[in-house]
C-alpha cells in the first residue's frame, strides 16, 4: 500500500527531500508479476478524488484509490496541476509538503494503467486526474449511472429532485452512509456500492 498522509509526527521534511523520496519510490520497478499481471474484468479500482483546500493560486487535491479486496492501494495529497478557481482555504497547516503535479502523474499514471476504474460521477472524479491519466486505463466506469439503473430495475425510491450524492445511493442500498470526506473513506464506500450492484445483478440474473 503506498500512502502518504497530511500530517505525520516529528519535524516537517523539506519539500526537496520529500518529493526525492517520492521520486525513488516511484522509479523503482514494479515486480515483474506485477508488470505482467492480467486484471479479470471484474477487477477494478475504485477511486476519489477531493479538494483539500487552496493557498492563493495553490489547488490541494487527495487521490486515493481502492481495489476489489478493500485495500487502499493509495492515498496522496497533491497540488493540482491547474491553477485554482474559488476554492477554500486550507482548513489547517499540512505538516507534509504535496507532491507536486509532475510526481503525482507520475504516480497515478503507474496505479492506473491498464486498470478498470470506477468512480461516482465519471466526467467530474476523471476531471480531476492527472493529463493523460484516464488514456492509460482500460475503462472508467460510472457508480452513480450504474445506481440510477439498478434502482429503476428494483423501483427503489428517493427523491429524485434532489442531486444523489454517495450517501443517498448507499442509504437507499441499505448500506452504511458515508460520513466522512476522506477520499480513502469515499473509495471504499464506491467498492461497497458497486459490489452491491453487482450481487443486485446476479439476483436478477438468477430470477
């Protein structure tokens, strides 16, 4: 699991050593299993990207990213690679310097390619990626279109003047709602709603 963190104990790291590491972590190869891996149609990564906050032109993003088995395959803040547009204020001081946008496509890119992705609301989330980040995965799926779907098939009720977010998709699911704005939490709050969907599915398959 690759994680970095917003806060960590101790002594703040310059942003120069901080994004070397980063560098050399990233520049190592990946096993050859794992270069040479072939993902089933069914395995897919679920992710979330949110805006941390903003320090004048400065844009704070979080990817995370979670797999089929519920492991946060990452989590990383980083400055977004355009300029900011009336975002917030950072709600506190990041004790960790961000990775800045060329070591977070760096990163992303090496977790995305030839992935199944999924996301909630795949035109604004695949927005967010890095350029040319979504042209290196094998698809991007939609959980909120998908929702939409399996909930007219099962005439699931909600109200439908109001924007579905992620909790209401999972409350009317009868799954646990979200209640935290962590971009890990939201991930693997995604996997709980597809694999929901995806035994839905096989219900009616078996009906």
């Amino acid at each position: 699991m690759f994680s970095i963190a917003s806060k960590l104990v101790g002594q703040r790291p310059s942003a120069a050593r901080f994004a070397l590491a980063v560098q050399r972590c990233a520049d190592q190869p990946l096993p050859s299993k794992a270069r040479h891996r072939q993902r089933a149609q069914d395995d897919r990564l679920y992710f979330a990207i949110r805006s941390f906050g903003a320090t004048g032109p400065r844009h704070i993003l979080q990817y995370a990213f979670a797999d089929d088995r519920g492991n946060v395959v990452m989590s990383a803040f980083a400055e977004a690679g355009r300029p900011c547009r009336g975002g917030h204020d950072l709600a506190e001081e990041m004790l960790v310097a961000p990775l800045d946008p060329a070591a977070i496509s760096h990163l992303v890119g090496r977790v995305c390619r030839d992935s199944n992705l999924v996301a909630f609301g795949r035109v604004l989330q695949a927005g967010l990626l890095p350029d040319e980040t979504v042209h290196r995965a094998a698809s991007v799926d939609c959980a909120w279109r998908r929702f939409l779907r399996v909930s007219r098939q099962r005439r699931l009720t909600f109200d439908r003047h109001q924007p579905l977010t992620l909790s209401d998709a999972l409350t009317v699911a009868g799954l646990p709602p979200l209640d935290s704005p962590d971009a890990a939490m939201r991930a693997l709050a995604i996997r709980d709603l597809w694999m929901w969907m995806d035994s839905v599915d096989l219900e009616r398959e078996g009906a």
